[in-house]
C-alpha cells in the first residue's frame, strides 16, 4: 500500500486531537503521514511545533493545492465545511470532514456527487460509528437479542454556555441520528421535534426528537446544554432484553431473566479507528466496484444533515414531518 500524506485544516479544540492522533498513528503506520496543518490562528500553529509537522501555514489553499497531500480532514468552524470540501475535491484530494457535514442538505449531496464524479473519498467525522460498545450493540440487535425491538433512548446532554450563531439540533443531533441508523441499519420515516430557548431569545438550547421507524420501533432523543455534567447514553429496550450503553466510557450493562449484567467491551480509540479506516479506504478507492465499504459515507452524513432539516422544521411548524431521503 502507498503513503498517504494527510492535510488537516484547522487546529483547535477537536483538530489537535486529530492532530495529535494522525502523528501517533504515523509512527506506528509507515502508510500514513501528517504532511501539513493549516489554522488562520498562530497559537494553534505553535501547538503543532512540537510534532515536527513538515509544513505549517495559515492559507488552507496552500495545504489543498500541494501535491504533497493526498488527502484533506477538515475540523474548521460548521459554516466553513461545505466551501471548504468543495475546493478540497475540486483539487483532487479525498475529504474526511467534521460533523455535521453541511448546514444545509443541498450542498451536502452536492459534495456527495461531486466526490462521486472525482472518484474521491469522502468521509464524515460520525465518531461513534467506531465504538466497541456501540458495535456489540447493533451485533446483539441483529442476532435477536432483544427480541423484538420496542424503542431506543439516546441523551446528549451537557452544561455549557450557549455557543454563539449555534442551535442544539445542528451541533447535537447528528451522532444521535447516525447511531441510530448504525444499529438500526434504517433511516426514520417520521420526525417530531420539539425545542426551546431559555438563556437566550433564539437558537434552541435544549430539544426533544421523537423518531419513528417503519417496523414501529420508536427512538427519543434528548439534547441540552443545560444539564450538570456529560451524558451521551443509548438505551435499547426490547420484547426480551434491555441494555445502556455509556458511550463516553464504552460501559454497557444489559438486563435479561430478570436480571442486571455487565457486558465486557474493550475499549478502543474511536478517532484512531476513525482516521485509520479513512486511509484504508483510500488505498483502496480503485478497488473492482469499489467493494471495500466506507463506514462513514459522505451519503450517510448528507442523509444526517437532511434529517437535522427535517428536525428543525417540525420544531418551528409544531408538526410530525415525513422522511423523504434520496
């Protein structure tokens, strides 16, 4: 397999974890090089000093533009991915972008037929994907653990100060939406979304996401910024079987026979994991019919961004919404 020379753009809170896992992985992996980093801030530049980085600029064209760089992993600002993606695979390089891709569905399938067009990669930052706890999940779902399925319970909850030109359901909901296609393997058919403001007179800092399935499962989404401490918890309740997962600490406990047991999960490093099967599907973007399998899709996160839409337009027109994924 060939190197791949990776670009990231933008080094702040969530990039220089990115950062920091691409040079580690880079040490273990002969196959994978952090070639440049670009962030318009000089104190996130400095950070990166000490990674010996071969190349730190402040101009993203010049990180897209290099030959040197094979690839492009964006953790910039929401409002700046989809220009950003766009001139990347423009430029003939493969895009792995944060959540939530877009902020609007348009432009996230125009991404999604442009990579398509280019033959490129295009990856989305749906983290969760690659969590043990969360895979041994979909594998009991799948082998009828909990029978049949009743509803799923996911809480995204934290306390912090509202983000400014942000809402809830953009910058929460998109890992609640795509774990629930990951285990469900399905996408909603109705949405019903309730959200408010309580600090501030616009952008909903808390909200209620009621999901409906065609096979009459239910999912319950709960996103705030208000409540003390950090949950991000899926609950799965079945005619059989009940189990939570914590999916900060990969805990996950199940009930069945009348009876509470914990399950062992490995833990693993999901951004490892995530960064790694991004290069695996790199090396092999030319495979026949491109059989290799891309775990966070550039259609699956346009497929999030649309269902976001749908979210906040039930909320401000107080109605259910129907599901109409392309």
């Amino acid at each position: 397999m060939r190197k791949i020379n990776i670009g990231v753009i933008g080094a702040g809170y969530w990039g220089k974890k990115i950062v920091d896992e691409y040079v580690r992985l880079g040490k273990q992996n002969l196959h994978i090089n952090l070639q440049t980093v670009c962030d318009i801030r000089e104190e996130n530049l400095k950070f990166c000093e000490s990674y010996a980085v071969p190349s730190l600029t402040k101009y993203h064209k010049e990180a897209i533009s290099s030959p040197e760089v094979d690839a492009i992993n964006i953790c910039t600002p929401n409002e700046t991915h989809f220009d950003l993606c766009r001139e990347a695979l423009m430029a003939g390089k493969h895009v792995l972008v944060e959540k939530p891709m877009t902020l609007g569905s348009a432009e996230a399938y125009e991404l999604v037929e442009l990579a398509q067009k280019q033959n490129l990669v295009l990856s989305v930052g749906h983290i969760f994907r690659f969590n043990n706890a969360l895979k041994i999940t979909r594998t009991l779902i799948k082998k009828g653990f909990f029978g049949d399925l009743f509803y799923l319970n996911l809480r995204w909850t934290t306390l912090i100060t509202p983000i400014e030109g942000r809402e809830i359901i953009s910058d929460l909901a998109p890992h609640p939406f795509d774990i629930l296609h990951f285990l469900l393997e399905k996408w909603p058919e109705k949405i019903t979304c309730k959200a408010k403001a309580y600090r501030r007179k616009k952008l909903e800092e808390m909200a209620y996401i009621l999901a409906e399935f065609a096979d009459n499962t239910m999912a319950h989404i709960e996103l705030n910024w208000l409540s003390p401490g950090k949950t991000r918890e899926v609950c799965v309740v079945g005619s059989n079987g009940f189990a939570k997962i914590d999916c900060l600490s990969q805990k996950m406990e199940v009930f069945e026979k009348n009876d509470f047991r914990d399950v062992y999960v490995k833990r693993n490093n999901t951004i490892e994991e995530e960064l790694e099967h991004f290069v695996y599907c790199i090396q092999n973007n030319n495979v026949v019919n491109n059989s290799y399998i891309n775990e966070s899709s550039g259609l699956l996160g346009a497929h999030v961004v649309k269902l976001l839409e749908i979210a906040r337009k039930s909320a401000e027109e107080e109605r259910t919404e129907g599901v109409d994924l392309k």
